[in-house]
C-alpha cells in the first residue's frame, strides 16, 4: 500500500484560473499515476502526475497528462465523463464508503458516494458536483498532446469541518473508455482480473497533515 502525506498550505482562490492556482502549488512533491494494471488488454500508459494539498476547507488537486489522443465530449454534471480524457479520484475515511470524484478535460464532474456493491451507490446532484470549482489547460505543439486540470473539492461535500490530521485511503486514476488507446491506469496498484476502480481494498493510505 502506498502512502501519501497532503500538505496544509494556504491557497489564495480569489483570482481564480489556471496560471494563478499552479504557481501556488508548483513546489508541492509530484506523484505519478503509472501502474498499468491490465497490461495483457491495456497495455497504453500515458504519461501522468498529481500534486494533492488541503487548506481545511477544500482538497486542491492538480493533474497534468500527456496522452496521444484529447476527447471531450461530456459537459453536464453525471454524464460518462470516464469515456473522455478523464482523471479520477477516490476518497474513504473508513475504508468500506467512499466518494469518486470523476472529471473530464472540460471539468465536467460526476460524484458518487457509497459502498463498492453498486446498488448501495448514489451520486451526487448537480447543483453539488458544481460546488467543486476547476481550471483547464490544453496544449497541442507538433500533435503532442498534454493537458492540466486544478480541481478544488470543498471539504462541506465530504461531510467534514476540517482535514487536518485525518487518516483517509484513496487512489488516484486516469482513464479514457472511449479513446481509440482505451487505458486505466491507476496511483496504487490494482490486484483484480479486469479493470474496476471501485476497489476500496486497494486505496491507498493518505494523511491530512
């Protein structure tokens, strides 16, 4: 199981785009998502990082990807945002529920919450999903690919006051179901027969500091 300790920083969200965010957390530690779980049928690993940081008050992820192909077709709340570009993150504080927190190259969110038996999962409304407040870049030199996406996720979503010293497990993902190179990588590694993220037992353990 990995770990992962997300720093206490203060953030200033009140110009809130790309540039401005990413210079805020451009010292943060860099982690990849690389483990390429289901080589034999998807073997494509793009290439994919993260930076994680928490305020109390929101999580604030970055996400930057460099991928042969950019799809971007979903842009309401709940929709299939894994067929896009997407990156992916899911969160339990008790290792049985959790949230997955799905978003496309647009910012095009979808969140569930709920165990990993799917009839006991709801998502989100809209009108929530939109609470968490995102800021794009894409970039296309030479037909190479990459794209970055900031997403802060307000603590009030997960049903908490504050973050600070709470143990949690998540994983961390990226995937692109329909992409013409279909892949779903993953930050800790998956031990099961077929792709499926919805695998609490094998979340990795993080620490709010």
């Amino acid at each position: 199981m990995k770990q992962l300790t997300v720093p206490k920083i203060n953030i200033n969200t009140e110009h809130f785009d790309y540039y401005t965010l990413g210079q805020q957390l451009k010292n943060l530690p860099s982690h990849s998502i690389s483990e390429v779980n289901w080589p034999a049928d998807y073997p494509y690993c793009p290439s994919v990082k993260f930076q994680a940081a928490h305020n109390d008050t929101a999580i604030f992820l970055h996400y930057t990807v460099e991928e042969e192909f950019v799809k971007a077709q979903f842009v309401r709340p709940n929709e299939s945002v894994w067929e896009d570009s997407c990156v992916e993150f899911f969160l339990s504080f008790d290792k049985q529920h959790y949230y997955n927190f799905e978003f496309n190259v647009l910012g095009t969110g979808l969140i569930g919450y709920g165990t990993e038996v799917k009839a006991e999962r709801t998502r989100l409304s809209a009108e929530e999903i939109l609470k968490v407040k995102t800021t794009t870049s894409v970039v296309n030199v030479e037909s190479k690919k990459s794209w970055s996406i900031i997403l802060v996720i307000p603590t009030e979503l997960l049903g908490k006051e504050q973050l600070s010293g709470t143990k949690a497990y998540a994983n961390f993902y990226k995937c692109g179901d329909g992409l013409p190179t279909p892949h779903f990588i993953s930050w800790n590694r998956i031990e099961h027969p077929t792709p499926n993220f919805h695998l609490p037992t094998f979340f990795g353990e993080i620490q709010f500091q």
